[in-house]
C-alpha cells in the first residue's frame, strides 16, 4: 500500500488514540501501559510500545490541552515514529476495515466521531484540565504535572468505564453496519472479553 495509505491509517489510529487519552488521561506512563494491555485488554501495542508513545505526545498534552488539533498531530508523528514492526500489520488492518465500511472511510468516520467521543468523557477531561490548569499556575514542573494527571486518572479508567463510553457511543453513532465492522475487527486491536459494547443490538 502507498506511503500516504499508511499515513491516513496511523492518523485513524492516532485520532481515536489521543481522543480517549485526553478524555481519560492517564496514570504513571509505564503502569498506564501496562493496565491498558492487562486490564483494559489493547493487543494491537505491547505496554513498552504504548509507554514509549505516551512519552511522546506528553509535553503537547501539557503544552496545549485544549488544542485537540495540535495534540492529534502530534500524536499522529509518535504513533508514526514508534509503530516498528506493527507498520504491515497497521496496513492490513486498515485495508480490511475500509472494505468492510465501503463505501465509508475509517478516516472520514475518525473525524466525525471527535466531538461526540469528547463530549461523552467530558467530565473526566475537565477534571484533568483542572488539574494541569492549577499545577501549571502553581510553577510546578512539566513532569510532575504530568504525573499528576496519570494519578488523578488511576481510579477512572476501568474496564467498567471504558465500556460504558463505548455503549452511549455506539448507540448514539454508529449504525448497524458500522457496528458489525468494528465488531469484527476490533478483537484485532483489543481483547473485548467482558465488554457489553461488543454484544449491542443496533437497529
């Protein structure tokens, strides 16, 4: 597949990667990593490879956490730039998912599902925009901010909460074929044993 194929893939995954982590934050990058592969079930990434990526896109989080464009951008590169040998995997994914919401685009549909993703976690993003908001004010340094945040997040990001996002979502915009492509695919990216959001009825 071409190069820009490969690049508007990582940007879908980028796109809902950065979504969920502003949403949520996260705890300490290695713990966080790790509870997203042991707890909240991601396949796709190994926790060394997802600690790496949030080392990455942390100082944009902290810089410019209401600029969603900007941090999506960075995140995008991060994903780019650590993906190493899940690059051919990614592509096939990608094809596979395309085909199967033809005539649909996974990238077209990323966007669109931006604003409501945001606004379904907004409580807990406002929580972490308080929170870095206040610590910066303080003079406190990047990092320690930074931590402050994945501590906040700990106790938020469950598999109970996860799933519960994911079925407002679901049900408020996806359609019945749309679900059943993410349905079949995503056990590819993710363990989805336990979550309801994967045995919806979509009229």
């Amino acid at each position: 597949m071409q190069e820009s194929s490969k690049m508007r893939f990582h940007l879908t995954i980028a796109t809902v990667s950065l979504l969920i982590s502003i949403a949520v934050c996260t705890d300490n990058r290695a713990a966080m990593a790790t509870k997203c592969v042991n707890t909240l079930g991601i396949t796709f990434y190994t926790a060394a490879q997802l600690n790496t990526i949030f080392a990455c896109a942390d100082p944009q989080v902290y810089a410019t956490p209401t600029n969603t464009t900007a941090m999506i951008s960075v995140a995008k590169d991060c994903i780019i730039n650590n993906s190493g040998s899940k690059a051919i995997a990614a592509l096939s994914l990608y094809a596979n998912i395309n085909s199967c919401l033809s005539p649909d685009d996974i990238l077209t549909l990323a966007t669109e599902w931006a604003t409501p993703l945001t606004k379904l976690t907004k409580t807990l993003t406002n929580k972490c925009l308080k929170k870095i908001k206040t610590c910066k004010a303080a003079g406190t340094a990047q990092e320690a901010c930074l931590q402050k945040l994945y501590t906040l997040a700990k106790a938020a990001i469950t598999k109970a909460y996860v799933d519960k996002i994911c079925k407002k979502f679901v049900k408020q915009n996806l359609s019945k074929a749309q679900y059943a492509c993410g349905v079949k695919y995503a056990p590819q990216v993710m363990n989805i044993t336990g979550y309801k959001c994967a045995t919806l009825t979509i009229s």
